[in-house]
C-alpha cells in the first residue's frame, strides 16, 4: 500500500529552509560585528580605511598580516580596529580619528560613538594646544562666551581662567625669574624672599610708611624711567613695592575686617598670590594713586615698556587678568619681554603661556 505523504514534515522543513535563506546573509554580513574575526570582505574595507587613514598602500597580504597580529593581541587593538571604521562613519576626518586613537581611552572613544558627530571637537582638534581631557571645561566657557574663538577657549581653560579664583592652585617654581607668573591660581611660598633686594630712595619713593624695597634691577630701571619722565615734566614715584607674604596677609586681613570674603578677594590677593611678594612690582602714585586720566598715566602707559615695565591689570582685560583694574600697578619683566607685551598689545597672561610656558 502506498503510504500517504508526509504534509507536516514538508512544511516544517519548507519554513527552515525559509529562514536560513533570510538568515544566512544576515549572518554574513554582520559577522565581524558578532565574532570580530574578519571576513574577506572585511579585509577589503579594512585595507581601504587604512590606507585611506595613513596614506600607506598595503598588499593584501599584509593587511591580512595585519589583522593577525591585531587579532593575537590585546583587544585594544581589535576594538581600535572598529572605531577607525565607526569614527570614519560618523564623519570624522582622517587627523581627528589619529587624535582621538592615540589620547582617547577606550571607553572615552565608545563615549563619543555613541553620540552624534560633534563638529566643534573636529574643530578643537585642529588647534595646537587641544587637550581632550579638558574638553568639556571648553564647552562649558564656550557657552558663557560665545564671541570667543576657540583658540582664546583653549588658552583661558589652559589658564584655569573657567575655575573660581584659587581653585587648583599651584606653588611657582621660579619666583626668582622676572618672568616669575603669578595669579589666582599661581602663588609664591610663603617663605620666599627675593635675595637682591634694594631700599630706595626717597626721591623715587613715598618712604613715610618705611622704605620701599625692590629688586635692584627693577629699581635701576625704575629710577631711569622716573628721571626721563621728570625731564618732561611728568611727576610719580613708587607707593608701594615688595611685600613679604606676612605684610600681604596683613592687609588681606585688614581688608576683610569690613568686607565680605567675596569683596576682599576682589580687591585684594590672598597672601602667596600677590605679584608685590616677587620684589618686581610697584604701585604708582602723585599724591594719590595714579588712574587713566591723569597725565602721568599717559606718559607710563607710552613709555613704560622702554624702561622694561608693563601695566599688568589693566582695563577690559579684567576677564583675563580675574583682577579689576589697577592703573597704578606697573611690573618690571626686563625691556626685550616688556616690548614684545606692548608692541603685541596683550596681557602678561597671554604672554606668559604663549611665548614663556610653552617654549620651556
Ligand atoms: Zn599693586
């Protein structure tokens, strides 16, 4: 007797059969994504985004070469191996993903793939000074200061100008250095005391409160400027010079006597932090503190650089300097610094980290 064919069996292995059909090429496709073991297609593109990427023309051979050796070692490697492809999917340049590869860790870089393309970093990384580590303290400022180009980003983060005053402070190694910088994050140890001081004379000096000191090339140059502004007529003399760390503490004390810590930190540093305890700074005056206006102010804010002083606080760099303006602070850097900060028309901070801190 014939027996009666099997209906349900067929159907169930049409439906497998189905399935794997769809199936199939699905696994093939996303098969390095689920093993990590390259296929030949794999190989292809691999070798065209390298090639693409370092500008090389590897052979087949070692590019499978290549992917051995990935494959052996740590992971890294391998996931490094993904991200050029996914970095390179989301739009990123050739010398954005070599930046990111190299200072971004792993988990940094599956950050940034998993969000959309940020142009702004494209930018950023562009520029010399770019550190990926800082990166969200340069979109924090960016967005307070959006007129900024991000290279002035870049150099205030570096200047920790984002932080509130005093945060992440550091000690200065060199205070003996006319270049010696000093900030609100930047102080001078307390026991420092500039070993060529000077006491000056009554003619370039209000002594009434005891006699000013200075460091003694600061003083010669000072007494040069004091002497050729006096042969024009024009008439100042220093008010105030060096102070220990104890006299700054002093009159940080005093000020906060009667105001509040926010007002005093204002308009007074904190002891360590004032540029008057490197020995190279003065206070002018003519009976009264001299301000923009006056014609002395004038003729030091010409002048001064050639006797090698600069205005170190001035007016509309409050943001950069984190100290309102003092037009009566003048500081001795030597004449070569000080005409390079006049003629470039930039704050001591800017110069500082611009032709001081990255030339050592
Ligand atoms: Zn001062």
């Amino acid at each position: 007797m014939k027996k009666k064919p099997n209906y349900k069996l067929r159907r169930r292995v049409a439906l497998i059969v189905l399935i794997l059909i769809i199936l199939i090429p699905i696994l093939i496709i996303n098969s390095a994504k689920i093993s990590h073991i390259p296929t030949l297609y794999k190989y292809r593109e691999y070798k065209d985004i390298v090639n693409s990427l370092y500008g090389a023309d590897f052979t087949n051979d070692e590019v499978r070469n290549l992917m051995e050796v990935l494959k052996k070692n740590k992971q890294l490697n391998e996931i490094r191996y993904d991200f050029i492809i996914e970095l390179k999917g989301k739009g990123y340049s050739k010398e954005s993903i070599n930046y990111l590869l190299i200072h971004l860790n792993r988990s940094e870089i599956t950050k940034l793939i998993s969000k959309k393309y940020d142009e702004d970093l494209e930018e950023y990384i562009k520029i010399e000074d770019f550190d990926y580590d800082k990166y969200d303290r340069y979109v924090a400022y960016q967005k307070k200061h959006k007129n900024l180009k991000k290279e002035d980003i870049i150099l205030r983060v570096e200047l920790k100008i984002d932080l509130d005053n005093y945060e992440d402070a550091e000690e200065i190694e060199d205070p003996d250095s006319l270049l010696a910088y000093v900030n609100r994050h930047r102080y001078i140890n307390k026991n420092y005391e500039p070993s060529d001081l000077v006491e000056m004379d009554d003619k370039y000096s209000n002594n009434y409160y005891g006699v000013n000191k200075l460091r003694s090339e600061a003083y010669e140059h000072f007494k040069e400027m004091v002497d050729d502004a006096n042969s024009q007529g024009i008439e100042f003399v220093a008010e105030t010079t060096y102070r220990s760390f104890d006299d700054q503490e002093t009159i940080y004390n005093n000020y906060s006597y009667e105001h509040t810590r926010e007002e005093t930190d204002k308009y007074a540093a904190r002891p360590g932090y004032s540029e008057h305890e490197l020995g190279t700074a003065i206070d002018l005056s003519n009976v009264w503190y001299i301000e923009e206006g006056d014609e002395e102010y004038e003729w030091i804010r010409k002048n001064c650089y050639k006797y090698g002083f600069i205005m170190r606080y001035k007016k509309g760099k409050e943001d950069i300097t984190k100290y309102a303006a003092e037009d009566w602070h003048i500081r001795y850097v030597g004449v070569k610094n000080a005409t390079l900060i006049h003629n470039k028309n930039i704050t001591f901070d800017e110069y500082w980290y611009k032709y001081v801190k990255k030339s050592n």
